[in-house]
C-alpha cells in the first residue's frame, strides 16, 4: 500500500470510529436501546457494554492517527468491526431483520440488511491491512493534504451506502420496458 493509501484508509477509518463514537454518545438511551434488541446480552450487562463499545471506538479513532499506535488501534478496530458483523449476522440468522442495525448509535434507525455483515467485513480487512504496512513510512505534507480530502470523500460514500442499497425500486413509466408501456 502506498503512503496516500494508507493515510487515507486510516483517516477514513479514524473518521469513522470517532463518528460511530460521538453517535453513541449523542443517542444514549437510542444505544442502550438498540443494543437491548440485539438480544445477545444478559440486560443487566447492557449499560456496562453499552459505555464501554464507544470508549473503545474512541480510543480507537485516537490510536489510529497515533505515531507508533496505528498497528494496535487497526487490530482493535478489526476485531471490533468483525464482532459487530457476527451480531448483525446473528440476528439475521434468528430471522431479526426488523431491529434497528445500531449504525451511528442508533440514530440511522435502519432495520438489518443482508448486506451490513458483509460491509463490516469489508471494513475489517481494510482495518486490518493497516497492521502490516509498516508505520514508520516518511509522510510528506502534501500527501495529508491529498489524503484528508479523500478520506473525507471516503466518508460521504460509506454514509450514502445505505441509502443506495435501500432504495426502493423505481416504479414509474421511466423504469419499465418499452415494450410494456401503453401504446
């Protein structure tokens, strides 16, 4: 990975768990919520849990920009994105796709897609990529002021993904065959 790659990648990602962080935070009670619903928890264990996943999305997103902590932060990050994934996915499992999925502390309210799994997996390995590119690469100011940008635009896609993916389909006469229009 080159050193704009990587400077992005870990700013996009940097940016992403301190948002998820703030999220949480914000929409307390919306969080405790959600993770009430997921059902995978003792509920006296709720609250503890519910502190503690945002503390550790925060330290996350500090130790990625770190000198010397990205390699910690970026397994971190991974293995927490993947434990949000299995509990995505077993809810879906147990045929609970109508719980809030708790992206952005619950204040998305988005029910569980097939989809959301598969896209904290992604963001995993991306994550993880970051635990063996070396960190003592040269960076020179020219490539963060390249890379925030990017890594900005990063950030818009990610949060328009859901709105694509959930998009209901056209219905009107644009989207039909000519051959099925009136005549």
């Amino acid at each position: 990975m080159t050193v704009l790659g990587t400077l992005t990648t870990t700013y996009a990602l940097a940016l992403l768990f301190a948002i998820a962080a703030a999220h949480k935070l914000a929409t307390w009670q919306a969080w405790i919520d959600v993770l009430r619903q997921y059902a995978l928890l003792p509920p006296a264990a709720v609250p503890s849990v519910a502190s503690f996943l945002p503390i550790c999305e925060a330290t996350i997103a500090v130790g990625l920009v770190l000198p010397g902590q990205r390699h910690a932060a970026a397994a971190a990050g991974a293995g927490l994105l993947l434990l949000y994934a299995g509990a995505m996915a077993a809810n879906l499992r147990r045929g609970r796709n109508h719980i809030d999925c708790g992206c952005f502390g619950g204040r998305a309210r988005r029910t569980l897609s097939q989809w959301m799994p598969w896209r904290n997996v992604a963001l995993s390995v991306c994550t993880g990529l970051l635990t063996i590119v070396p960190s003592t690469q040269a960076v020179r100011p020219e490539e963060v002021l390249v890379a925030v940008p990017l890594a900005l635009t990063s950030a818009l896609l990610y949060a328009a993904t859901p709105l694509v993916l959930s998009a209901p389909a056209a219905t009107g006469a644009a989207s039909r065959p000519r051959s099925e229009l009136p005549q």
